[in-house]
C-alpha cells in the first residue's frame, strides 16, 4: 500500500503513486519533474489535473510550489509542467 499525499493545488489526499511528485534537488540547487520518483530532496505533489497546476503555480500571493521548495521555478520547467496533460 502507498503512502497518502496532498496535492499543493487543490489539498486533496491521494495515494503517492497517483501523484505527480516535483522534487528540489539539494545538490543542484534546481527543480525537477521526478517521474520515477527516485530522487532525493524536498517535494511537493500534484495531482494531474490542469486547474491543480494552475493553482499550484499562479496563486496570488505566493505560489504554493516556490513556498514549499523554497526555489523559484525555472522558465524552462515552468514549460515542462504545463505542457503535461
């Protein structure tokens, strides 16, 4: 059985392997899509769900994934995420 996780965009819990998982990683000081949820470092969730990204990225205030990771994400995976579906 998975490990339950929320989604930063809508605050729903889903099982982890549902989830699209980002991860900061800590040796490169950058953001990554880590599909295969192999690599270590701080991340947050996404459900696959267009609004959920939107949400996740463009809330006012700060975005939920440069709070949490602490980093602000890259023009180029900025592209990568919502290219997604």
């Amino acid at each position: 059985m998975f490990p339950a996780r929320t989604c930063v965009g809508c605050h729903r819990k889903f099982p982890q392997k549902d989830l699209l998982r980002i991860t900061r990683l800590t040796s490169e000081k950058k953001i990554i899509l880590n599909l295969k949820q192999e690599n270590l470092g701080r991340s947050v969730y996404l459900c696959s769900k267009k609004e959920c990204v939107k949400k996740a990225l463009y809330r006012k205030g700060a975005d939920a994934i440069s709070h949490i990771l602490k980093i602000k994400p890259t023009a180029e995976f900025l592209k990568e995420i919502e290219e997604l579906d």
